[in-house]
C-alpha cells in the first residue's frame, strides 16, 4: 500500500525548528503562516480527541497533530511549537503575529481561532516549509589550531552564509601566505609596528599632555588649593507604598494565583466582591472549579504582566490567564479544557 506525499511523516516539528535555528535561514512570512494555520487547525481537531499530542511534519512541508503518550496536551503543544517558530522568524511584524496566535490558543476558546487565521492569511501568502538541506551555521567538527585562533579573531563569521565564510578565511590564508613569502612585506609590517609603539608609548609619558611652562617676562598665576569636599546629605528614604493586601506582592505566579483564587473563594456568591478581583473586559471567563485554590497549580507561561496558569482537579482542568494590575493579579480568562481519557 502506497502513501501520498501529504501522508508521510518527516520530522518532529520541535526538532525541525531547532534545526532551522541552527541553519543561516530564517522562517519566512509565509512559511510562519502555513505553520501558524496549520498548528491552529489541527489543534482543533486534536483537542478532546488526543490526550497527548507531539507536533510532525509532513512530507508536503505542513504540520501535522499525531497522538504520543509522553507528550503534552494539544493546546500545550500548540502553544509551545508558536513560540518555538516565533523565535525563528527574523521579521518582527510575523513574529509578533505568531506571539498574539499563541497567546489567543492559550486563552480564547477554538471557535474564535478563525478571526486569527484571517488575520494570518493576510499578513502573507501561505508557502510550504522548507524541509532541507538546512547546513547549520555552527561547524560540525572540532576546528584545528590554525583554524581555531581564525575563528576566534572572526566572530563575524558565524552570522554569515557556511560558503562565504569559507570563501573569507580562504582569503585570509592567503594574506598570511603572502606576508610569510615577502621579506620586504615582513620588513614593512615590523617598521610600521615599531613606529605605532613609539608614538603610543609618547603620548602617555608623564606631562606630555601638561600645559608648557610660563616663558621669561610672565608670571604664573598662583594655584588654588582645592576646596574640601562636602558629601550631599542622603536624602530621607520615602516609606513604601500601601500596598493592596487582597492579593499578596509575589514575584511567584503560582503563589500568587492561589492566594487570588482563595480570595476569590472567600467571595462567595458576593458579585461585587468578586469583580474586585476580574478585569473589566470581553474576554471568556467560566466560573472558576471548586477548590482552585488547592487544586494543582502549573505555570504555562508568563508574558511580563500577563500570564496563564492551568488549575487542575480530578474532574477537569482549566486555563487561566492572569494580569496585573496596579501591583495586583485580576483574572483576565477562564476556559475548562475538555476532559482528557486516563
């Protein structure tokens, strides 16, 4: 039985985009494109469906959800390859694209991923992803002593293409094999050596640079002594500022959420009481699980300000995107994850 093309499956997703981190080529608008819709469509299909997902590609150079035990859930599996393509791209309007994609798969359910894809196709005409060859910018074996002390006087060369660089130190040998065969290169190089050494080690001798003594018929003007130094008085330190003990100041995502959603608890069925603690905006937000506060608690990630938590019981999971506030956590999100199959 014979496969098609699309069918066959080439490489983990996760080890491609390494190796194309590694290569001089950078992902470009279009392929981040063809990666970003095809992440955010199989994700939908996968989530509910798989209980662990591990990201492929295709031989068409399209990725592709498949179902692996030891892998993370498909929205963390998305959200993980995003960011991996994200730092692979070299223009900044596509990697801000692949940002706010991992950001909407990690906090907004499925059935508002189209508006993301629309915005996607946009941005550039969607192109397979280039499977290979990738040669890797770093060398692949252990350089000898000559190579070595060129390689460390050139760091330039390891941000250029493996053919040029070749092309570069080739040149370079052969100004050195020059300089060695030419007596009177050899002479010159020493002679211009020995001048630059004088002129260096003139221009730091004691009171070159010192004004020139006053000539007969002048007086110099008498030195002042220097006025005493006075140190500035240390201006008093201003007490800290109150802080909003509902929800402690922690550097500690986790340590904070939990104190946020214990707080929350303590709300009960008080709406007021609880919006104190939820941002004031459009985003999906399902009522906390019970017990969140002693559920399992595990960092996805953190924006700087904006970050998402996944809170977990024995009969359901949930995401939770945090922001902060004024030196305050707010819920921003809350999304149940279907239940995954033990």
């Amino acid at each position: 039985m014979t496969l098609s093309a699309a069918a066959v499956l080439v490489e983990p997703l996760d080890l491609y985009l390494h190796r194309r981190a590694r290569s001089a080529r950078a992902l470009t608008p279009g392929e981040a494109v063809t990666a970003a819709v095809g992440l955010l469509r199989g994700c939908r299909r996968a989530t509910g469906r798989f209980d662990a997902t591990r990201w492929w590609l295709r031989a068409d150079g399209c990725p592709v959800a498949v179902e692996e035990a030891a892998g993370p859930d498909p929205v963390a599996a998305t959200a993980e390859s995003l960011a991996q393509a994200a730092e692979v791209s070299d223009d900044p309007p596509t990697r801000d694209m692949l940002t706010r994609a991992r950001e909407s798969v990690l906090t907004r359910p499925p059935r508002e991923w189209d508006a993301v894809e629309r915005r996607l196709l946009a941005h550039a005409e969607p192109v397979p992803l280039v499977l290979g060859p990738l040669t890797p910018v770093e060398a692949t074996h252990a350089p000898t002593a000559p190579e070595r002390a060129h390689d460390e006087t050139s760091p330039l060369l390891a941000l250029i293409d493996a053919d040029l660089a070749d092309a570069v130190r080739a040149a370079g040998r052969g100004v050195i094999e020059r300089w060695r065969s030419s007596r009177a290169l050899r002479l010159g190089t020493v002679v211009a050596g020995v001048i630059a050494v004088i002129v260096v080690g003139a221009s730091l001798l004691p009171g070159s640079n010192a004004p020139s003594s006053p000539t007969a018929g002048t007086t110099a003007a008498p030195t002042s002594a220097p006025a005493p130094s006075v140190a500035p008085a240390r201006p008093a330190t201003p007490p800290p500022a109150a802080a909003d003990d509902r929800v402690p100041l922690s550097d500690d995502v986790v340590t904070a959420a939990r104190q946020l959603f214990a707080e929350l608890a303590a709300c009960g069925e008080g709406p007021s009481c609880a919006g104190s603690y939820e941002e004031q905006s459009s985003f999906p937000r399902e009522p906390l699980l019970a017990g969140a506060a002693d559920a399992e608690i595990d960092l996805l990630d953190d924006f700087g300000g904006v970050a998402v938590v996944r809170v977990g019981t024995d009969e359901a999971a949930q995401y939770v995107t945090l922001i902060r506030r004024k030196d305050r956590w707010l819920v921003r999100a809350v999304r149940t994850v279907a239940d995954q199959p033990s």
